[in-house]
C-alpha cells in the first residue's frame, strides 16, 4: 500500500512502537523505509552544542535501520541535525525530500497537559504534513492485556 515510509526515531529505547507499526505497514520487496534521527542542537550562550553525541545518534539510526532488515524490509537511514524548536520542520523536509507516502513518529514524549500548554512535535507534523501520519500508541497492548490476565489470574 504504501511504497516509502518515513519513521522518525528519538531514542533507541523508544523506537520500538514506531518500528513496530512500520512492520506492520511495510510490505517485503515493495516498501522502501528511510529511518531518521534527529540530533538536536541548541544554542548556549555564543555556541551551539547537542544533546548527545554523533557515535550515540548514529547507533540510534543503525539500530533502527538493521531491526527493519532483519524484519526483511529495505530500510536506509539518516541522521540529520534540527534546531530544538525546529524538529518538526525537519521531519517533513526530510519527507518532502524522501518522496515519502507515509510518515511514523514514535509515542509522544510529553503528557497531555504539558502538550496543551507547550505544543508537540507530533502535533506540529500532523497539522502541517502533506502525507498521513501514523503516531505509535503511548502504551503497548500487549502489556495492557499481560497485567490485565496477571490480575484474573491472581484473584483466583
């Protein structure tokens, strides 16, 4: 169905739901997947420094992009560098860039409230992007339905 995905990956700790779901989209041979970190960047004082460092983004990437090989899905990958407030600009430059059919952001890092007040990247891509969005959920039902058997199972 869909032929290019673009998934946006923050952490390798978080990267499983999106990967997860592009899984589930991908079809093998057919789909063309382009992974993409973001290695922010922020100005302090006269420089700019980032978050973390090119080894620890570029093992973000190859993570991601080797999970989607073994799965059996043609997957490349890029880290790019975005201003903090600018990520979602870089999201969908990279997905005009990519041609991309279909774009999936991992589960969002902030509450509801903190989103309302603040914003989101999520939001911002969703609101602005031209191709549609898929956005992982914030829990995983298989651990909704582990603690929901485990509770059954200890109350008999």
């Amino acid at each position: 169905m869909f032929s290019r995905i673009l998934v946006a990956v923050h952490s390798f700790a978080d990267s499983d739901p999106a990967l997860t779901l592009v899984q589930r989209m991908a079809t093998a041979g057919q789909t063309e997947v382009q992974v993409l970190h973001l290695r922010e960047r922020e100005l302090s004082g006269y420089s700019w420094y980032s978050r973390e460092t090119g080894d620890q983004a570029s093992f973000v990437a190859e993570a991601a992009i080797f999970k989607l090989r073994m799965a059996g899905i043609s997957a490349a990958g890029e880290v790019r560098y975005a201003i903090v407030d600018r990520v979602a600009e870089a999201i969908l430059r990279e997905a005009a860039e990519f041609e991309a059919d279909l774009i999936v952001l991992g589960r969002p890092r902030r509450g509801e409230l903190a989103t309302r007040l603040l914003g989101s990247v999520t939001m911002r891509v969703l609101r602005r992007s031209s191709c549609p969005v898929l956005v992982s959920s914030r829990r995983e039902p298989w651990r909704e339905e582990t603690t929901a058997a485990g509770a059954r199972g200890s109350a008999s």
